[in-house]
C-alpha cells in the first residue's frame, strides 16, 4: 500500500490505483481520525455525483428473538435526523437535483447509496446540448453534492427513530416482505436459509415482516424502538464503516468536505464480525435431499456443498478454477478428470482465465456513478485487498494449486446436499417453511444413491464416458486488442445510413468517444406477419427470431427470448404483469399473456415447420453497426445477413405501422383483471393519465416536467405517509406515439380504495403546484434537464439510445437536446395540466367500482376497435439527410 501520508488530522493511505485503460478518474484513500475509511473519486466530466456507505454488519447480526432487525434498522436511517428531521427532507433534496437514493440489507453488509446531479445549475452551455460542464470549483453551499452529504452524514450521526414513523414503516418492511411471497428466487433463499444449521445465523430470516418486528415482540411487552435503537448504537461505528463519494470537485475539496462532514461519526472500536467457525451445513443438513414445489413452472436442481473461506486468497480466486471448469459449456466435462489425482491443476487453463480478466479489466467500461460507489464502498470491507487493487479485485495474480487442489477436496459425495424443485416431484412434500410457506419435503439422501456417487468418483478414467473431457484451449480469447483513436472534439450524436435500398437499411457510427475494443450489433427482421394475431406472436416468439448480438471478451453473444419466459408472467408480481395489459389496451398491436396462452395448446410442430418459411419470406432488414468496426465490416455484415436469409423485398407501404389507441377527453375507462394466482395477497392499481401526441415537443416537455415535480411527493404521500405497499412508482412513459404519465401500487388494499387515494394525491398535487414558487419550479426544471443531458457511461448505453430511436421509426437522435430546449420554455404557469383524460387499470382479486363512474371494458377487443388510432410514427427529418457517403473514422 505504500507509506502513509498524513494531511492534518486526515490519514492519506494511497493516491496510486491499478486503473482499466480507459478511465481518467483520479482516486485517493484517507483515513479520518475516527477511524472511517474514504475512497475519493474526482472525475472531471461527470454529469452524476454519487456517494455510498458500507456499514460491516448485516442480517447475520439479527437478534434471535427479532429477525430482520437490521433490515428495520436501515429503513429508519431514511426517516429523519436531529439535523434535518424531515421524514422526505433527503429524498426531496435529492429529486430536486434529478437524483435518486436506496440501500440494502446484505449477510454481513448494509449499503447505503444516492446519486444526484454534479451541478446545481444545467448540464449546458447556450443551446448546445454537447457542451461540457465547466470544471470551475463550485462553491460548497451551492453544490448538490455537499448538501447531499450533509443530510446523508447524518444517518451515521444522530438519526431520530423518530415514534410516529415507527409502524409505518414496519408495514413498508412487511410490503416489502409480502412482494415477495409469490416469488420462488425469495422462496428458495429463505427454504436454503431455514434448512442450515440453527448455530449459524444464517438459519435466521433476513427480510423480516410485521409480524416478527411489531405484533410479536409487542405481545410480549419488548420496546421495538428501544430495541432498534439499541441496535443501532452497538453496530453503527465509524471503524466499521467504508465511505465512497465521487464527484467533479478536485480530489482535495472532496477531502475537505468529508472531513468536515463525517469527522463526527461516533467510532466505538468495534472487532471485526466473523463467522468462520461456525458450519453452515452441518452432519445434520449434510447429506439430505429436499424436495420443494415452486409456485412458477420451474425445474431447477441446485447441489449445495460446504466449501472453505477464500476471501483472503483475492490474488488467486481458487474456486474460479473450478467454476470455469465445471460451469463450461464446451463439449465435456472437467470436474471428472479434475477427480483424478494425475490430472493436477493445469496452468494453461489458469493463464487463459487471467488473460480474459485482464481484457475485461483493461477495457471495462464506467458504470453509473451510484453502481461503482456502492460496489466499492462493500469491496472496501475486504481489508486483505490492497486500496491500489481496489478496482481490479478480479485480477488472477497468481496460480495457486495447492489451494485449488484444496478447494476440489470439499466436491465430494459426502459434503454436499441437493434441492430438486418441481411442480409435479415427488408430489407428496410434507412439510411447509415458516416464513414463505413453501411446501417441501427433507430427508436422507438413500445410501443406494451414496454408493452410486461414490463408485462414479473411484472408477477409473477408461471407465468413464468418452465424451468426458477437459475444454479445449479457447481459441476465441483475444490476443490483440487494438483501437485506432482520434482526437474528436465534438462526437457524433448519431449513426448515418450507408446503405439504404429496397431490401436493407444499414446504420453504422464508429465509436468516437469510449474507444472500446468492443463493438455492438442489432438486428430487426420487420415482418408483416409477425405479430398481426396472438397464434403469429406464439409461434414468432417459438421460433426465436427476436434476438441480439453484441462482442465481448468470451467471444460473441446473442441473446434469444423464447416464448416460455412470456407465459410466466400470468404467475408474476402483480406490478410486474400489470403493464402487459396497459400495452394491451392502448398498443394497436399488442396482445395480452392470457390471449397467447389461449392458442398455445393448438399450436404444433408441422405449424411451426410452415410458418417459418412464411415469416422469413417477406421481409426488410434493420442493422445497427457500432463500436470498433469499420465501415467495410458493417456492409460486408449486412451482405452476410442478407444473403443467408435471403428474403423477398417488402415495400415500404406493407410495413406494419407503430400506433397508439388515441383515448378520447374527458372519458375515464376501467379495466379490470383477476390474479391467476389465488395465494397471491398483493392488488395492483394503474393509474394512467394520456396526454397526447409526443411528436408535439411543447407537450412532450410538460409531460416530462411533470413527471419530474411529481415523483417524489407521490412516493412520500402513497408509500411513506400513507403505507399503501411497498411497489410505488410514477413514471413517463410511451406508447407507440401517445405519452402517458401513471402511478402504480401494489398492495394488500383494495384497487377501489387504492383508486380513491391515487385521485386524492392529483387534487392536492394540483393545489401544491399552483402554490409553487418560482425558484422551487426553476430548481425542477434543471434537474430534468441535468437528467435529459446526462452523459452516457459506456458503448452499450450509447447503442441501445441508437437503436431505441431506430425502432422507434422516428429516428428522433436528437431528442434529449430538443426536450432540453422545450423544457427551458416552460414557465410555472405553463406546467402539465393533470385535468386529462384519465384512465385506471386494475389488477386485483375482487371486483372493482370507481368513484369516478367510469366507463367499464368489458370487451377489451370491441373496446379498441370502437376508438380511433393515433397517427403512424414519421421520422423527424427525411432518411436521406442522414445518408454517409464516406466516412472520417
């Protein structure tokens, strides 16, 4: 780590970093005196200030009689300070500056992190949305990120625990805990956690829910509060603490502020927790094979074995060797040779693995600030990491064999036990976990099959399958990685057509401004018959037409969704299905799960056999080429396509146009749906609001605006104040050409009652904003523009921006700035007016009425075709003024 130095008071660890290729961050550790460790990140350029807390105590550390008290304990931390004693004071300072927060409860770990504008004023200069932001020091009192780390300090000073915040937001813990019920990854987590050894904490319940944090405890006379309180003071200490803040301020201001901030964090020199004796697994749960019935039509076998500690051993990662091998998908595999005492650890398939480390670290790309300052403030608790390793922990440094060989000694037929998971098998579980009420069944595993194991592991290697074998050398890992980089002082703000004819359209953008070994392609086959019914949409999603293709390390990737992951959405979280039948409804093409699940039993292979080649017929080809190709690559990629797929032209005229149900004014329309799953406790409301054509930028501006003014009270009043659930969120968002705002709840309460809260939340939203003041309107505005202008982090943001915008068939590249400039116009007389059209969607269990006596689909099908259509999608600007006839790059 280097010798330390020493700034006044503030201990500097290390100023040098292991750093990837591309990045220009600067980075400095420093302890303060009491004892809190600090990663600074000054970059110059970024648009996002983002700061995180990693706090070295977690669910493990839940008292016996009060599970998920450290989960309770991060949500109070959010409700108020002696400082700043405002339930939402954090959260409004934060939207204001178009910024965000959250955290999680972890094993042995809670994080706490938010991002936020890096400029209190907008992210441009004049009227160009390209220019970037100034580097002059911003005074402390004007930075948002200073009075984001003022109030977030505070959660580690004095928060308030405050009484009349104590049930509300145990029933956020409960709303929390009870989205998830239905949920077989939670289901499955918890049934793992339950069936461990009882001595080890992980046995205990994390989530925690009203039940155990309030009615329980409370029944036997325990103080809750008290207790958190209690809580918090023996596990909250600065010497366990890992702080992370990232910003354009030069490293010594950020320095400066951090000290003055968090100087004050109480430090009780607490140990460091461990839990390293203790099995998870032990002879009890060793050797059991349990049985478990999902909720979803799932088949999953998970084999669980112990396996020792190796977090001291971040130079070597052991237990990488042996994931890479038995998680190949070569042709063979290895964990069989691996058995074999003459087939030790072989240093070709180490060096291979460090050379794909390597590329990966070397060209990794910037993540969003609040993803890397919360991912580094946990990678900082592993005090064995030197701090100038900190952003390449995945480095292999070194090829260790011993402890390879050490790890492969715990893969054995008495070390492990195994979960089956199936709907169907064995069909008789006969016993139900405590928490999730997943049925399973648990017992030995039958010595029969111990005998089987163990004879495949003794027998010899000219016993075994000849289709078991060690992966081949990866031919595929890249040896030479190089990028022909330019200075380019303004980047392109969009690819250009290359080619543009009757049968293809090509567009291409060399990158200019990440200089990524790396490139993307996107793929669209527009079809006319793909989806003009619910049996078309089946068997296009059957065939697996719909997919993507992008360039990493591994080689390339392409991703195909298939039609199953379709279906499972009838059996998903209310929240999750309800926008499928949003699109259902205002989408002119769009059909529902329950309408494609009605013609899957009639379809069949010879269908499937004769529709293929009808869909692969006709058709026109839509390519996006961007990244470190050239030109010449990108056409010889599009003559590759076409010529393998070689379809008849489709004209212009027969593509199947992107339009939106246009909702009449002054109309309400209720849609009403029931849950397939009975034992789901949750409802869902959503509560859309049409405003219109988003061709008219003015309009579209207002929309946005909205959005951005409306986001944090309507969280604060639905999910802070009035407890409705826990999934509570208000958007933006598109249809085709129509623009909608929406809320959504899910909750045990009724869709009526949660209709009937949405409507009382418009009227006082409407009164708050003919009362708001100008500077606190101006403050809105430039966080959405700050957030309309922020800058993308890598290739694959900019791609998908690209391709969003080519499939969008308006080809509006430019839209960011252009919303910027309509934004700009917008004064508080002028902001969205929420007397619109309104329209609820209701997915629930019991019937519904509206207080607003609306009109009732009954009839989804005769209710679209009685209403008109928006008009078709039409690009901004003529095709051909984006036609490159040569290139610079």
């Amino acid at each position: 780590m280097g010798e330390a130095l020493h700034s006044g008071s503030v201990e500097h660890l290390s100023d040098k970093m292991e750093k990837p290729l591309l990045d220009d961050r600067l980075y400095r550790v420093i302890h303060l005196p009491n004892h809190l460790e600090i990663l600074l990140i000054h970059d110059p350029d970024t648009d996002k200030a983002a700061a995180a807390m990693d706090v070295n105590f977690g669910s493990f550390s839940d008292p016996h009689d009060l599970p998920g008290t450290a989960h309770a304990v991060e949500h109070f931390c959010f409700m108020g300070t002696k400082k700043y004693p405002g339930e939402n004071e954090y959260s409004t300072y934060l939207t204001k500056y178009g910024g965000n927060s959250n955290a999680y409860t972890a094993s042995t770990s809670t994080n706490y992190y938010f991002e936020l504008s890096a400029s209190s004023t907008s992210n441009f200069s004049g009227s160009s949305a390209t220019v970037k932001q100034s580097n002059v020091p911003i005074a402390k009192d004007k930075a948002p990120l200073y009075g984001a780390l003022d109030r977030f300090s505070q959660f580690f000073i004095q928060p308030l625990f405050l009484a009349d915040t104590l049930d509300r937001e145990l029933r956020a813990v409960d709303s929390e805990y009870k989205k998830n019920l239905q949920s077989d990854a939670w289901r499955l987590m918890q049934l793992s956690r339950s069936t461990s050894s009882d001595k080890h904490p992980m046995n205990n319940f994390a989530a925690g829910n009203y039940q155990c944090l309030r009615e329980i405890p409370v029944s036997r006379g325990v103080n809750v509060r008290k207790r958190f309180i209690e809580f918090y003071k023996a596990y909250y200490s600065a010497n366990r603490m890992k702080l992370v803040v990232l910003g354009r301020e030069p490293l010594q201001e950020l320095e400066s502020w951090v000290q003055e901030l968090f100087s004050n964090v109480p430090n009780k020199n607490l140990h460091r927790l461990r839990w390293g004796g203790i099995p998870v697994l032990d002879e009890p749960e060793l050797m059991t094979q349990i049985f478990v019935k999902p909720v979803m039509e799932l088949r999953l076998l998970n084999i669980n074995f112990t396996y020792p500690d190796e977090e001291d051993l971040f130079a070597s990662h052991p237990s990488r060797y042996l994931e890479h091998l038995i998680g190949h998908e070569s042709p063979g595999s290895a964990i069989a040779y691996l058995k074999e005492l003459e087939s030790p650890p072989l240093t070709w398939i180490s060096d291979e693995m460090n050379r794909l480390a390597e590329v990966e670290f070397k060209f990794r790309q910037k993540l969003p600030p609040s993803r890397t300052v919360s991912g580094l403030a946990q990678l900082m608790q592993k005090a064995c990491i030197p701090r100038e390793h900190l952003l390449s922990p995945s480095l292999i440094r070194k090829f260790d064999p011993e402890n390879i060989e050490r790890g492969l000694s715990h893969l054995r037929p008495d070390n492990f036990r195994f979960f089956v998971v199936d709907q169907q098998f064995p069909g008789d579980w006969n016993a139900t976990e405590k928490w999730y009420e997943t049925e399973y069944k648990l017992e030995k595993i039958p010595e029969g099959f111990k005998q089987e194991l163990w004879a495949a592991v003794r027998a010899p290697v000219t016993e075994r399958p000849s289709k078991v074998h060690l992966p081949a050398v990866n031919e595929f890992v890249p040896q030479r990685l190089e990028v022909e980089r330019k200075d380019v002082t303004d980047p392109a703000r969009h690819p250009t057509l290359i080619r543009h004819d009757d049968s293809v359209r090509v567009w291409f953008k060399k990158d200019d401004q990440f200089w990524a070994p790396k490139a993307n392609i996107e793929l669209f086959l527009r079809s006319p018959v793909a989806s003009v019914t619910p049996m078309n949409t089946i068997m296009t999603q059957i065939t697996g037409l719909n997919y993507s293709i992008s360039e990493s390390a591994q080689g390339l990737n392409i991703e195909i969704d298939g039609f199953n992951d379709k279906m499972s959405v009838l059996l998903e979280e209310p929240y999750r299905q309800i926008n499928a039948f949003s699109r259902m409804l205002i989408s002119e093409r769009s059909w529902a799960p329950f309408e494609m699940l009605e013609e899957l039993p009639a379809v069949t292979a010879e269908d499937l056999r004769s529709y293929s080649p009808e869909l692969l017929r006709q058709m026109y080809i839509e390519i996006l080429v961007h990244g470190n190709l050239h030109r010449e690559d990108a056409l010889s990629i599009a003559k590759l396509v076409e010529s393998t797929l070689r379809p008849h032209r489709l004209p212009e005229a027969q593509w199947p146009p992107r339009r939106a149900i246009a909702l009449p004014s002054g109309v309400n329309y209720l849609y009403e749906r029931v849950l397939k799953n009975p034992d789901n406790v949750n409802h869902c409301l959503e509560y859309i609001i049409s405003v219109g054509s988003i061709s008219d930028r003015v309009q579209r501006a207002k929309l946005l605006l909205f959005a951005q003014i409306a986001n944090e009270p309507c969280f604060n009043t639905l999910r802070t104040k009035e407890q409705l659930g826990y999934i509570v969120n208000s958007d933006a968002s598109v249809y085709a050409t129509v623009g909608t705002w929406c809320i959504i709840v899910q909750s045990e309460r009724n869709c009526k009652y949660l209709e009937e809260r949405c409507d009382a939340f418009l009227v006082k939203l409407e009164q708050d904003l003919r009362a708001m003041t100008d500077e606190t309107f101006e403050e809105h505005k430039i966080g959405l523009i700050n957030k309309r202008l922020e800058k993308l982090k890598n290739l694959g943001q900019e791609a998908l921006r690209f391709w969003n915008h080519i499939t969008s068939e308006v080809f509006d590249f430019e839209q960011a700035a252009e919303d910027r400039a309509a934004a700009e116009n917008n004064t508080n007389a002028s902001t969205f007016n929420a007397e619109q059209e309104i329209m609820a969607v209701n997915e629930h269990e019991a019937s519904v009425s509206s207080v607003k006596i609306p009109v009732k689909i009954e009839d989804f099908k005769a209710w679209k075709a009685s209403l008109c259509l928006s008009a078709a999608a039409t690009p901004v600007k003529s095709l051909s003024e984006f036609d490159d006839f040569g290139s610079t790059l």
